[in-house]
C-alpha cells in the first residue's frame, strides 16, 4: 500500500448504550479509533458493479490494517456519515483493509 494514498483522516466511531436521567438505555455513537484513510466515491460504473453484492455502497474507504473492526462501526469523515456495508481483508494478509461504504443522508 503506497502511504501517499492514504490522504483523508477518518473516525472510526461505536454505539455505547447509555442511560439517560429516567433509566432507559440511550444507544450514542462515540469516537473509537482515527485513522489515515482513502476515500473513494464509487462511480456510476463502480456503484452498479458494488450493488450486485452490495447494495446501496457509494463509498470505498481503504486503510491499513486495524484489529476490532465490526460491521457495527461507522466512519466519520468530516461531516460525512458512512455506514459499513463490508469489510474486506485485502489480500487475506492483515495488511490493509477495504471498506464498503453506504453515505447516511441526513
């Protein structure tokens, strides 16, 4: 993997439940990790080959290889919310990580 690529600094964040003054859990997202990161936006040829296996993927996010990631996580880039749709373990050699990606429209 060429570190140059890696250009966009992203947040890794995690649902913790919390409670609330009235003793209901309260799902929050909290920052986890933040890492070096590209992001592609998948074009109109990408997007219809990803939604074969994927559907709604617009995002590929690749990074160096990180322990604990779960389908669960989301990314924070920027203002930007990206849903995990599949994590793929480049090579099958713990070296990088690719990421599908669903932006979440608000």
């Amino acid at each position: 993997m060429q570190p140059g690529l890696l250009r966009h600094r992203v947040t890794f964040q995690r649902v913790v439940n919390d409670i609330n003054d009235s003793g209901e859990s309260t799902p929050e997202w909290t920052n986890w990790r933040t890492r070096w990161a590209s992001v592609e936006p998948l074009q109109a040829r990408e997007y219809w080959q990803a939604q074969e296996v994927q559907s709604q993927v617009t995002h590929k996010v690749t990074i160096r290889h990180m322990d604990g990631l779960k389908f669960r996580h989301r990314i924070l880039w920027g203002e930007r919310i990206l849903n995990i749709e599949s994590i793929i373990n480049g090579e099958g050699r713990d070296i990088d990580l690719v990421i599908l990606c669903r932006e979440e429209t608000t």
